[in-house]
C-alpha cells in the first residue's frame, strides 16, 4: 500500500484561495456598481421632478423617467439598471405656478 503525502496541496490551496479572491473582488465591484446606478437614480429622479416643475421635459440617456402630477407636487420615479437588479429612485417636487396660474406653465 503506498503511503499518502501531501505533495501538490499547496496548488490547490492556492488555487482555491485565488478562486475565492476573484469572487469576493467580483462581489466588491457589483456592489459598487450597484451602489453608482443607486446614486444616479436618485439624481435623476430629482433632477426629473425638478424640470417637471418648471414644465421642461427631463431626458437622461440609460434612465427610464416616469412623472405624475397630484395636488400641485410633480412626482418623478426613476430606474436605472444596475449589475444587481434594477435601482429605483422617487423624487417630489411643489409645480411652480406661471403668471396665467397654471402648474408647470412657462411664462
């Protein structure tokens, strides 16, 4: 019978430990990733809500933008597609009257 050793457990330990490096490292980026699409959600859905209430179409290239308007606030949500799924973002801002007095109206 031959006797066990242990030559060549140091390159699978090796490689298993890379292997493990590579996918926390992966996990880091998606995270951040995720977390930059988070912040451009809510910049764009601010920004959105902000150009409604002043009646100018909001357009932002790799962001879809819905508005609504209730009792003279604009209500702007925005999504943004991220590694990890879909960030959302909401945003309200009052309408500015025009001098006719209609919200969003410009002068």
């Amino acid at each position: 019978m031959r006797a066990l050793d242990d030559a060549g457990s140091v390159t699978i330990e090796a490689a298993l430990s890379l292997s493990a490096l590579v996918i926390v490292a992966a996990g880091i980026v998606g995270g951040i990733a995720t977390l930059s699409a988070h912040l451009a959600a809510v910049d764009a859905a601010g920004a959105a809500a902000r150009s409604a209430a002043i009646g100018v179409d909001f357009q932002r290239e790799g962001v879809t933008v819905t508005v609504s308007e209730s009792s003279g606030l604009m209500t702007a949500q925005a999504a943004v597609p991220a590694p990890l799924g879909t960030m959302r973002a909401q945003a309200v801002f009052p309408a500015e009257m025009a001098a006719g007095g209609a919200a969003g109206a410009q002068p």
